[in-house]
C-alpha cells in the first residue's frame, strides 16, 4: 500500500512504537524514497518531492515542524512548513504607484 493510500489511522497502527529515526526511515521507503538521500543536501526535485511526502505525513501523526526537521536532516523548521505548504506565497507582485525617490524639478 502507498503512502498517499493510508489513511491516518492505518499510519498511527502501523508506526505505533517505532522509534523517529526508524519511523522516518520507514515513510521514506514506503514513499518509494532512500532515507539518506532525503536526509541528504540534495535540491533535486525527486528528493523535494518525497521530503513534502514524508513532512506531511509525519505533520498527520501530529510531528511538530521542528521535531520533523530534525528526522529530516536537521532542517529548520521554516523549511518544513514551506514544503508542508503552510506558508503561501501571494502571487501577486506589488507594484508602486509613486516612485521612491521623486525626481528632481530643474531650474
């Protein structure tokens, strides 16, 4: 079963008892992912993705940002809550309606 397929619960059951370390390790293989490639610096976007796969899966189980961090490499928890999706990004840019610094008149 995949890790997008489990409910909550059915996760709670799996993972009752496991250790964090163990625990991560076994959402990442689950995922289909290397647990040490996603602890690793890689920035690839298969290593994002299965990091975002397994931060919400852990923030499901009720994970603080910090505590998942840590399972995930010792990442700051700002991280985590991006790829967790919590922090959004207004894709509207802001434009000025005035210049800064107005020009200067010449006389």
């Amino acid at each position: 079963m995949t890790v997008a397929a489990m409910t909550t619960q059915e996760w709670r059951e799996r993972v009752q008892g496991t250790g964090d370390y163990n625990l991560v390790n076994q959402l990442s293989r689950d995922a289909g992912y290397d647990p040490m490639a996603l602890r690793s610096s890689r920035r690839h976007q298969e290593y994002v993705e299965g990091r975002r796969i397994v931060a919400k899966a852990l923030r499901a189980l009720g994970w603080s940002y910090p505590r998942i961090g840590r399972g995930l490499g010792n990442r700051n928890h700002v991280t985590i809550m991006n790829l967790c999706g919590v922090l959004r990004r207004s894709a509207k840019r802001l434009t000025p309606s005035t210049p800064v610094m107005p020009a200067e008149e010449e006389t």
